[in-house]
C-alpha cells in the first residue's frame, strides 16, 4: 500500500450520500414560545420533546442542520465516557456518580426508544464498550475504574486481551452499549419535529440576545427572534449571559479516519486510555464494513501540522489491522467543563427563561440526549433527578478551582507568548492551498493561497479576547488555542464564542506580495490579485 494515500472523501462518513432536509433562512421578524439556537442533536432532540409537548418551537441554525459536532462525531452512545467513574466518586461521591451513569442510560434507552417508536433505520447495533490499556500504569487505572463499577453497580468486566493484535495490559467492558449513524437518526427526528408544525431556519446565525420582557434573539441577516424561553444549544454557547463559559470550559480537537480493513473487523467499540489514545468502531457504508479509528487530540490550536494527526491514525490503522482502502477522514470539535460534567440547565443561577447545554467532552450522542431531556423538563416544570448533578451552577471548589487555574494559566500564557511569537517561517512563496503565520509590515499576521491563487492576509488577533490564532492546515480554519474560537481562511467565525470576524489586511491592487518577503524582496516575485 502507498503511504499516506489521498483519502476518497475528506468529509465525514455520516454525511456522504446521506439527503438532508433544507431549510430556508429568516427573512423577517418572528415570535415564537421557545426559541433554540443550534441545529445538532442536543437543538433537535429538544425541539422535538417540546413540540411533542405542545409547545410552539424555532429552531435555528447558523449553517446547516447536523453539521458541526454531531456530523463529525464517531456515533457511540455509551456511558463509558473514558476514565470517568472512579474520579466522578472522589470527586462527587458515589451518589451523584451513580446519577452520571443513570442519566448517560437513560439518553441511550430514550434513543433506543424513539428509534422504535419511529421504525427509524439508522444501522443502530447495540454492543459492549472497552477500555484498554497498553502499559502497567494504565492497567491500575482499570483496575480503579472497575473498583468503581463495582460500587456503582455498572454491568462490565475486565479482561487481559483483545480481539484485535495489539499488545494490552487489561481492558474494561462496559455492557449493553450501542452505536448507530447519527445523521439517519436525526433526520427522522426532524421529520417528526415539522411535521408537529415546529418551526426551523438554517443560515441564520444567533448574534446576541435582549432580555426584555420576552426574550430576542438577534440574527446575523438583521432580524430579531422574539420567545419566552431561549435555549443554546450552539455547542460553544453563541451567548454568555454572564455565565463566563469561556473560563470554565477549554477545546480540544480530535480526529477520525474510516478505512476498508484488511483483518476482520472486530465486534465492540473500543478505546485506550493510554497515549497515544485511540477510539475505534466500526460502521456501515453502502453494505461495506468499514472501521472508524479516531484520536489525536489536542487542545484547539495548539496542534501541530494538522495532517501528522491523520497519518499517525493511518499508520496505526496499517499496523493493527491493514488498510484495503481509505475512504473518510474528518476532525472535531469538544468542550470540556472544569469538572468534567457538562454544564446543563439554567444559563446563570436565577435565570429562567435562558437555558444551556455544553461542554460534553466528546461524549455528544447521550450528553445531548439528555441534555435535551433535561431542559425539556426546566421548560415543562418538572423536576428531574438530573437536574442538581448537571446545572452550570454547581459549586465544586477542589477539582474545579485546580483547574481552572491551570486553564486560565494556559490562556493568559498564549496571549502573552502570541504577541511575542518571532514569527520565524520566510519560505518564499505560499502554493495555493497553503496556509500560514508571516510577517506583514513587521507584525504577525494570517496569510492564505485560495485555490484560484488569490491571497487573504488577516490580523491574526482573536475577536473574542485578543489570542494570537494558529493555522489549521487539515480543515483550513484559523483556530484559537485559548477559548477554541475558529474562523474561515477569509476570517469568518466558524465557531465561537469570537462573534466578530478577524480582521483583513487589505492588500493594494497590483501592489500585493507574498506578505512573508521582505520590502527588498518585493521585485523577486509580483504577485497578482
Ligand atoms: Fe477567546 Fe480566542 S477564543 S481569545
């Protein structure tokens, strides 16, 4: 095999021959009882449990629907949610970690439901979850988090193998978990929302919201969402209402790649707790099966070049189980809180007519299930068991204040070491497609070759607070590496919490140059816009 082949699609499996429902954009004012921000599964499944209550919901989405998150995402509903148990016991008990493990369940038993209810043909397979390790350490590790599956009364077992060559000191199972396609699911549950009259816009982008006596919510296309109740479903919340999310929760990217193997594919959904770490599954694809290998994490922008993270997972595909044919590669997205628990409920303290549900730590199919079930439960008046564990307002002064120091710490240091940075890279020339920091006139700056060779220079200080941001080269996006903030090559955001676009640097007609050549360069190589 060629290595490091071109990969078929650089898009996710999810979405390849997958139709789609579309929705126009806002074109007026609207009144509605429930407004929601965000078209995932946490946005959809909210506005399906609501309109199923009777309430008059909109919906709507900056793009399009089950494109952001929830279209990149590796689809594994489960409760095993990494190392997680043993730490949620020291740090909130065995009560309240036995309310995590409920309420995980209890997502995966309401899919489970609904796609009974609704015949929904989304390749749903239930299946055991593992967790293995491949040094001693990670060995005590399980052996710790299956002391707390013990007390927990969470159905697993451990074991010294795997049924796939590699080299593992234990794995832990999780039982009765499940994976699907997430898109053919969601598909149906949007199906059902229109068809209960629930309202739903795409390409409208909420900007800001006014607490009033009824709620607004601002749209990028200059009109205004008037509701009772506001719910943000928009993955990095589009509106902060004092809530300071962007200090309590940081963003990782990770990512994906979906090969033919050559061995048989293994049954069961699997992931290492030892680094490199690696999550695999696998999937069907037009009656091929097919192997979803995802990991590679790091903090958003501070990755290095973005393809060493899809070689490195095709390298490990070649070696475990042989690569027939590569077929998708795509990268994500996530929000981890300062505790590790998502931040569900009420956007601050008192506020209840504003509602929120983020930071789901890669784990989106049941935290935005039961995000979606918890909310509705606000919305509705009733009280939920969840409800305590989950609320953005939870106070845990040990491990969150540890962390959040050391988040912080990280933050303020990229905004000091950014504007230091020595941008040392003068190649002399960008191909298209290329990206990269340069200096422009003595400062930092983002430059990008476009396919038709035209250059796009922009300041690379982040909107949102003023970090220097990083250049994606495998999703061509800047990235923010302090609160996660991403924006198109041309400076558009792409996710927040930045609002605003990045700056552009004009550039004069017929005076253009690469922006990395120094002014005695300039004669070496015109360039033209
Ligand atoms: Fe906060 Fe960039 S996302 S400074």
């Amino acid at each position: 095999m060629e290595k490091h082949q071109k990969w078929t699609q650089p898009e996710p499996l999810w979405r390849a021959n997958q139709s789609l429902p579309t929705f126009k954009a806002l074109k007026e004012d609207t009144a509605t009882e429930i407004a929601i921000v965000g078209g995932g599964i946490t946005g959809v499944t909210t506005a399906y449990l609501l309109a199923k209550a009777g309430k008059k919901v909109t919906l709507i989405e900056s793009d399009v629907l089950l494109n952001g998150t929830t279209g990149h995402t590796t689809a594994k509903v489960t409760a095993q949610h990494g190392l997680i148990y043993h730490e949620l016991i020291k740090h909130f008990g065995e009560e309240e970690a036995s309310l995590y493990y409920q309420a995980q369940m209890s997502a995966l038993d309401s899919i489970e439901e609904w796609i009974n209810k609704y015949q929904i043909d989304c390749d749903w397979v239930k299946e055991d979850a593992y967790l293995f390790s491949t040094s001693q350490k990670g060995a005590h590790k399980l052996e710790k988090e299956y002391e707390a599956y013990q007390a927990l009364g969470i159905p697993g077992g451990t074991d010294n193998s795997l049924p796939f060559d590699i080299e593992t000191t234990k794995s832990l199972s999780m039982k009765n978990q499940a994976r699907f396609h997430p898109l053919k699911y969601l598909t149906a549950l949007v199906e059902e929302f229109t068809k209960m009259g629930g309202e739903i816009y795409e390409h409208t982008k909420a900007i800001d919201v006014k607490e009033k006596d009824r709620i607004e919510v601002e749209t990028g296309n200059g009109y205004t969402v008037a509701c009772e109740k506001l719910i943000s479903c928009s993955h990095f919340p589009f509106y902060d209402g004092k809530g300071l999310y962007f200090s309590r929760m940081y963003a990782d990217r990770s990512y994906v790649i979906a090969i033919e193997p050559e061995k048989n594919v293994p049954e069961g959904m699997y992931l290492s707790i030892d680094e490199p770490k690696r999550s695999i599954r696998t999937a069907d694809y037009n009656g091929t099966s097919l192997l979803l290998i995802g990991g590679e994490s790091h903090k958003t922008g501070q990755g290095v070049d973005t393809s060493f993270h899809y070689n490195a997972l095709e390298e490990f595909a070649a070696e475990t189980f042989g690569v027939k044919k590569k077929w998708f590669q795509w990268s994500a997205q996530d929000l981890t809180t300062l505790d590790k628990v998502p931040y569900i409920g009420p956007i601050t303290r008192n506020n209840e007519r504003v509602f929120i549900a983020t930071g789901f730590r890669k784990w989106g199919m049941t935290n935005g299930t039961l995000a979606a079930k918890l909310i509705s439960a606000y919305v509705l008046g009733e009280k939920s068991l969840f409800h305590d564990l989950f609320k953005p307002s939870r106070f845990k002064s040990d491990p969150s204040m540890k962390q959040f120091i050391s988040q912080n710490f990280d933050v303020a240091t990229h905004l000091v070491d950014g504007k230091l940075e020595l941008v040392a890279d003068r190649p002399k020339s960008l191909k298209s497609g290329e990206g990269m920091v340069v200096q422009w006139k003595g400062e930092r700056a983002g430059a990008y070759r476009d396919e038709e060779g035209k250059l796009h220079v922009l300041d690379t200080t982040c909107t949102h607070m003023g970090c220097e941001v990083e250049w994606n080269s495998g999703d061509h996006t800047w990235d923010c590496p302090c609160h996660g903030s991403r924006f198109s090559y041309d400076g558009a955001v792409v996710e927040g919490p930045a609002k605003q676009p990045l700056m552009k640097i004009a550039i004069e007609e017929g005076h253009e140059v690469p922006p990395h050549i120094e002014e005695s360069d300039q004669n070496d190589q015109p360039d033209t816009l």
